[in-house]
C-alpha cells in the first residue's frame, strides 16, 4: 500500500481470515478499509524498526484491532508491546512469520519473513534494510554511528541474501521517495532476493569496507524535522486532533500572533496575488515533506487554500509527521480582478525569458536545487543554494531582484515565495531544466 507522500509503503499479509500488518503511518483508517474489503481481520502489526521518517500508527492500528504490536524487544520504546527477538517465529492465522535481525539502518532493525503451506514464495518485509537497488541510510542517529551501522547493514543484508532462497519476494518499506534510502534508484512494482544480487550494490559489492566509503559518501541532506521521530515514535502518541478551522480574522489573529501562514494553491495562482507574508507551497506529495523541512518545528502553521480538498489531504499529510498544531482557512476574496487578497504577486517566467534578460551578469540568478544536481549543470554564474537551505537575509543573496529556478520549477516556487514574503524582489522561473538549453540557455558544469 503505497504511501506516496512519505515516499514509503505500508503491507497487509494475510490467509483470507487473519492479517499481518507492516509498518503503518500515522492514519491507519486505509489499512483498515483494504482488511475490510479483503474480509480479514487485523490480529498482529509489525514494525521493522523506530521510524525517523514518519509517525508510526502500529501502536493505534494494535490497540483499536486487540492485535500483538511486534517490535524489536532492543527498541527503547515507553509502552507495552511484543517484544521479539532474531530467530523468533510468530503464528498469524496460516501465516508462518520468522524475525530477522538486520542491524544498519537502525541498531534494532527486523525484517520479518512470511511463509505460508501452500507453496508460494516466500515474501521478505525488509523495511530500511535492503531496499530495491539500493539500502536504507546509516546517518540518521548521528554521524558517530554512521559508520558501524554501514558495516552492519552490509552484513545483515548479504545475511538475507545467503540464508535465503532466490525466489523470496521483497518487499521494503523505504527508497519509494523516502529520504531514508541512502541513494535513489529504481523503483519496479517487484522485486526479489535474486533479482537484487545482480544490481543491489550491498550484494554486488563483497569488499565491506569498499561498500561502506560508498554508502558513507552518497549521503544526501535530508529533512530537520527527521530528527524528531524517533523520540515521538517511542511514546504512545494520542490520535491526531482535528485542525482549527479559521475565519478570516482568526487567520489574522494567528499570524499576528507568531503562525507561519501557508497557501496551498498552485504555484500560478500564489504568484498572481496570495496573502501578504505568506509562503506558496503549492499542494501535492511533497508540499509536507517540505513545510516539515523548511518551518521551525513546532511553529503553529495556518494553511489557506480556494478549496477544502488540498486543505484536508495536507492537514492528514502534516500530522504523519508528527505536526499537528494546523488550523485552516480560505483564501480571502477581494474586488479586484485577482483572487486572493493583500499582496500583488511576482512573475512567472520561462528559460528565454532569462536568455533575453540576460546581460553582464544580470539578472542574479539563484538555483535550489541540490549540490548534485547544481554539479551536473548550471546556469553560468548561478549561486546554489539547495531550498532546504534557503533563508531570506542569506550572505549569497544580493540585494537587488533575484531569479529563481530548479529542475521543474516546484521548489523554485516555494524559495520564490520565502524570499518574496520577506520583502525580496523575485521572478519564479517556472520551466523544466531540460527545456534550457533549448531556450537559450546553455548549462555548464562545476568541473567546467
């Protein structure tokens, strides 16, 4: 079950009666429907690990169900649950479960091996174990512990690999969009143990220490708010409460009192005209992922938006990663032409727009995309600073109108509109990378 905003997916195994389910976010209502549909019931919730990406529902999804909460018994967790150990065999219906230990990407990582009577493959829940094409990322305890649990995630992975048959299905948890995997890679609807001894370089690379220089030095940045998972996935969190619906003088009143105001529309509305102050996050997947990376954690958000839809899917999307003080409200209409209120936009332009602007270094040209990607090529003369980093009063930032792009334009929106919001002059470069050199823009690399 695909958890397209964290970059992960969710499971339910079962025998047409009793059902397995494996490493669920925060809202567990989707869960439940597909063992509803499938006529099952939910009677044991496995966790591979203590998530730093998201909330974890498995203690919600246990008690709501009456149903064994399996956890590492190493993990430091604040409440009651399974403990299970390696080696440790745990019945589900018809269900034949079988704990593995896969220290790496945690210290008390599990992956858990499902086997049934009736002949089919065997289907490995490797959660941020082994991943496809890839492995879950060792960093995100510190970087005291990086490397240790490189090796260890070497060993627990060439571990399945041998003990293992050939045909055992994987089935991970990360490297769907998760910052978790240590790099990206491919993505196919299936994968097995066999299919990833010819292409997984933990498998492919026998050598320890020559995987873990590797592993260690393919380490991107990956979100502020990571760092507080953990320590909120080790307490028994109360359900997510309902979002403070706002008028608009209640949206005035949060502002004034310290909120940062979110608008929700697409990216060509915001530049328009949108709230004065407010950032454009435009809402899809990674709108979340991106508020949780760039807003002060713990800072009250009110988001806005012309239509409940987005306002909702954000509010569900905000509390799996553990923000939960959201209130919503409209976008306040006004008589002029424009539909939103207080604030004349920017403008939203294309590559030969910037080719005809061009000239002696102007106009300032600032990319946001990350360090790699700004590597492999760039706008001549171009300052990067990745959006992860971008904050109004940087020291590479000139004081005069700055134009800002990434590789398709949706995080170039969101820094145009921190930097519009504090007073910047800005233009959005709203156009695919690719399309630059076509437009008149040639691209260069940093190694020239």
């Amino acid at each position: 079950m695909p958890v397209s905003q964290l970059g992960n997916r969710s499971y339910l195994a079962h025998d047409g009666r009793h059902a397995l389910a494996i490493d669920p976010p925060r809202d567990v209502e989707a869960l439940e429907a597909a063992a509803e549909e499938a006529g099952v019931r939910i009677v044991a919730v496995a966790e591979t690990h203590v998530h730093n990406d998201f909330v974890s529902g498995a203690r919600r999804l246990s008690d709501r169900h009456r149903a064994r909460h399996l956890v590492a018994a190493a993990a430091p967790l604040r409440f009651l649950r399974s403990p299970v150990f390696d080696g440790d065999k745990v019945q589900v219906g018809d269900l034949q479960v079988e704990v593995i230990a896969t220290p790496g990407h945690t210290a008390e990582h599990l992956a858990f091996l499902v086997t049934t009577d009736a002949g089919e493959a065997p289907a490995l829940f490797t959660g941020g174990s082994l991943l496809f094409g890839t492995v879950g990322r060792t960093d995100l305890l510190g970087e005291e512990l990086a490397e240790p649990l490189a090796r260890a995630q070497h060993r627990s992975v060439r571990r399945l690999h041998d003990t293992l048959p050939g045909e055992t299905r994987l089935l991970p948890t990360h490297g769907f969009g998760s910052f978790c995997a240590s790099t990206t890679a491919d993505t196919p609807e299936g994968s097995t143990l066999a299919d990833q001894a010819a292409t997984n370089p933990a498998l492919t690379t026998e050598d320890e220490d020559t995987f873990v220089r590797g592993l260690l030095a393919g380490f991107g940045a990956y979100p502020r708010y990571y760092e507080h998972m953990a320590e909120l996935n080790r307490h028994q969190l109360p359900p997510p409460p309902a979002p403070a619906p706002l008028d608009p003088a209640g949206v005035r009143s949060a502002v004034a009192g310290g909120a940062r105001l979110v608008d929700l529309r697409d990216r060509e509305a915001y530049a328009r005209a949108h709230h004065e102050g407010s950032w454009g996050v435009e809402y899809g997947d990674q709108a979340a992922t991106y508020l949780g990376w760039l807003a002060p954690w713990g800072q009250r958000l009110v988001l806005v938006a012309d239509d409940t839809e987005p306002l909702e899917r954000a509010v569900v999307d905000l509390q799996r990663i553990g923000v939960d003080d959201v209130a919503v409200g409209e976008v306040e209409p006004h008589p002029g032409p424009e539909p939103a209120t207080g604030c004349p936009g920017y403008r939203r332009l294309r590559w030969e727009d910037l080719a005809d602007a061009r000239t002696d270094g102007e106009p300032f040209v600032l990319d946001v995309r990350g360090r790699d990607e700004f590597d492999d090529g760039h706008v001549p003369g171009a300052v990067n600073v990745p959006l992860h980093e971008l904050v109004p009063d940087h020291e590479a930032l000139p004081d005069g109108e700055v134009w800002v792009h990434c590789r398709s334009g949706y995080r170039a929106s969101i820094g145009a509109s921190l930097l519009h919001a504090a007073g910047r002059p800005v233009v959005h470069v709203d156009d695919d990378v690719e399309r630059s050199a076509a437009a008149g823009v040639s691209l260069t690399t940093t190694d020239g």
